[in-house]
C-alpha cells in the first residue's frame, strides 16, 4: 500500500496541499504525470512544450528531494493510471476546471481510495453564494470582495529547498524571455512585486516584459499557486503601499477565478458555438482567411504583428488578444472557436478557462452583455502610435 500523488496543471511542491498530506499521511510515496494522448496528437507548439517540460524537470528535482520520483507516462489519462496504480494506493490530487479532467477524476474516484482538495482558485464554489451572482464578473467580484477572506498558502514539505534559478532566459528582445518551472515563477514573482507591480495599471497594455506580470504562465500549469501570488502581493502591499496597481494585479486574479468557476458550474457549454447564450449561433468557416490569420498574413500590420509573435515566442499580450480574436471575430467573420483552438495549441499560458471565456466574452457568446470589437488601426493609434512593436514582429 502507498501514496501517489497525481500531478497535473498543479506542477509544484508549494502550497501542494495533495503533497502535503501524503507526506503526512504515508511512508511510500510515488508522484505521476500523465503526457497525455490528447496532446501527442494536438499539434502544440514548440515554445508550449519547452515551458512544459522546463517545468516538469524543475518539479522532478524538488521532489527528489525528499526521496519521490516524479514518473511521467504518456497515453490515454484512464488507461495509463489504471496500468500505473495499484489496487491498494491512495491517491492524493487537487480538483482541476475543464470536462475531461472531471471526467478522469470521476474514474479514479470510482476504482481507488481517494483525498482530494481544492488549490486551484483564490476562492471556491461555496464561498460565492447564488448562480445569479457567478453569472456576471461585477457581481461576482462585489460578493468575494465583501466577503474579504483568503485562504493562506501552505509551504511545501519542510525538507524541500526550492531549486535557485534565475526567471529570464538569453533573449531578452521577447516580451516573455522566461523558463518553465516553479523556482523560475517563484523568482519572477520576487521580481515584480519588487517594483514594477506599482505601476501595473498604466503599463498593463504595454508589449514589454514589466509591462505586465506574465504570471499566467505560471499559474496556468500549476507551478505558481494563486493563493501564494495573493499572499506575496499582500506582503508588499503592507510593506510599500497599495494603490490602483497593486488592486489591479488582484483584479486579474478575480477575472481568472471567475472564469474557472464559471466553467465548473456550466460544464462543456463553453465549447459550444452558441458558448453560454440559448438558441443556435451559425459562424463561417473560411479557411483561407484563417490560415492568413495564423500565419500573420491578414494585410493588417497590427493584427500581423501579434501573430507573429505568438508563433515565434508562444506569448501575446492581453491587448493584443482582444485585437486579434475582434478581428477573426468581426471582421473575419469566423467561428471563435477556431481561434480559441489556435491559443490552445501556442500559448504558453494557455488556461482552459481563461482561454475559452476570454474569447467567448469577445465572441458574445459568454458572460458578457455586450459585445466587444477592437478597431486594430484605432488601437495601434493607441497603444503603438510610433510603431515600435509593430515594426518589431512584421
């Protein structure tokens, strides 16, 4: 009989609540990852699956620390665990957002033992109250906000120092010149909580590396916790002040909680052409223009710009998102979901939830009451009127 702790968009040793418990629960103690077959025959790219296997490593040797190998099996999640497990392990893993991540815990739970915990949000489904209120940000963000309580991280295993690494990489002309791996996300964060969080809120558009936390990436596999973003933020909050900037960093963290939650309470809808909205919802689908999309070939210096920096470095800003999804979207006239697809496949940071509601929001096909468009030649006005950025990646 033994503990294995299952891994999955969770890849770190810090506030591991799954981890935690099996060290103080059980003598044997295996960790799994499953690479799973999905995502052998998705077409992913490159710079997504360096993040990963950046982070992969990184946690295989924190975890060594304390005498655990970290295994990681590839084929269909289902089969390879039942291959994997033994009729008498205990298995310890935190609850994850997305329709076939419930579908495999719901296996487990029916064949093993099983402890089970929430980690992945700042809050969770029972602290907000009514479906009313999780069905617009506003209200949602009024009723946490009211409540006012976090819950504290847990530091991970006492006998586990976490690896010394810096955050950025050799090419620094990226907005994301950053490596995969729960000591590079733990140093960004000391990074920018040391200064550049103060200004967040004006330099948040921005297409530089401090002109925004680049967090996601980390919080999206796992290897940073929300829970220890909060609290860190909160200690230089107390330390150096709050202001506009330092609540928005806190903002964000709202709007990807709000989108995980939203998805636990509606399931797959979000996949849907029609997203959360009643009645049929027809979209073309040309694939000329979108392959032109992809490849940063639409005739639009702006739009181009972005894909081209999603293909070659795997990272766009958030601006850029919404240029680019508006124009796929209303200009295009394409099905969304095409291009929810694409940052599927690219994004280093992609986050199933934040993903998918993101675009649907764009689409109006999610929460929103409105529509949003974004005029690219009235946005490079905006936020690149000397072209730097543009000139950069076209």
């Amino acid at each position: 009989m033994g503990a294995v702790v299952w891994y999955r968009h969770d890849l770190r040793v810090d506030d591991h609540e799954a981890l935690r418990s099996a060290c103080e629960e059980q003598d044997v103690i295996r960790a799994v990852y499953v690479k799973d077959q999905k995502k052998r025959d998705f077409k992913r790219g490159t710079h997504q699956e360096r993040f990963e296997q950046e982070t992969l490593e990184n946690l295989a040797g924190h975890l060594s620390q304390i005498g655990i190998t970290l295994d990681i099996v590839e084929g269909k999640t289902c089969e390879v665990l039942d291959s994997y497990l033994q009729a008498d392990d205990t298995v310890y893993f935190h609850k994850m957002t997305g329709t076939e991540e419930a579908t495999s815990e719901q296996y487990i739970e029916d064949r093993y033992t099983v402890h089970s915990f929430e980690t992945q949000t700042l809050h969770r489904r029972e602290d907000i109250g009514s479906d009313e209120l999780k069905s617009v940000f506003t209200a949602f963000r009024k009723r946490v906000e009211a409540k006012g309580t976090f819950y504290d991280p847990l530091d991970p295993p006492t006998d586990i120092q976490l690896i010394k690494e810096e955050s950025v990489e050799a090419d620094p002309e990226t907005a994301f010149p950053f490596r995969g791996g729960e000591s590079a996300g733990r140093a960004r964060l000391q990074e920018y909580l040391a200064k550049p969080v103060f200004t967040y809120k004006e330099t948040r558009n921005g297409f530089l590396r401090n002109d925004s936390s680049k967090l996601s990436a980390w919080l999206a596999n796992g290897s940073l916790s929300p829970r220890r973003v909060m609290a860190e933020l909160q200690e230089a909050e107390r330390k150096k002040g709050a202001n506009e900037s330092t609540y928005w960093l806190y903002f964000e963290l709202l709007w990807r909680d709000f989108f995980h939650l939203t998805m636990r309470e509606t399931g797959s809808r979000l996949f849907r052409s029609s997203g959360l909205q009643e009645g049929q919802y027809t979209w073309k689908t040309d694939q000329l223009a979108v392959e032109r999309w992809i490849e940063g070939k639409t005739g639009v210096p702006f739009v181009d710009a972005f894909m081209n920096e999603i293909r070659e470095t795997g990272w766009m800003s958030n601006r850029g998102r919404q240029i680019v999804a508006s124009y796929l979207i209303h200009e295009l006239k394409q099905d969304w979901r095409i291009g929810a697809r694409y940052f599927e496949q690219q994004l280093v940071d992609y986050d199933v939830a934040s993903n998918y509601g993101n675009w649907a929001f764009i689409a109006g096909v999610g929460n929103a009451t409105r529509t949003p468009r974004f005029d690219p030649a009235f946005q490079q006005q905006r936020y690149d009127p000397n072209q730097h950025f543009t000139k950069r990646w076209t």
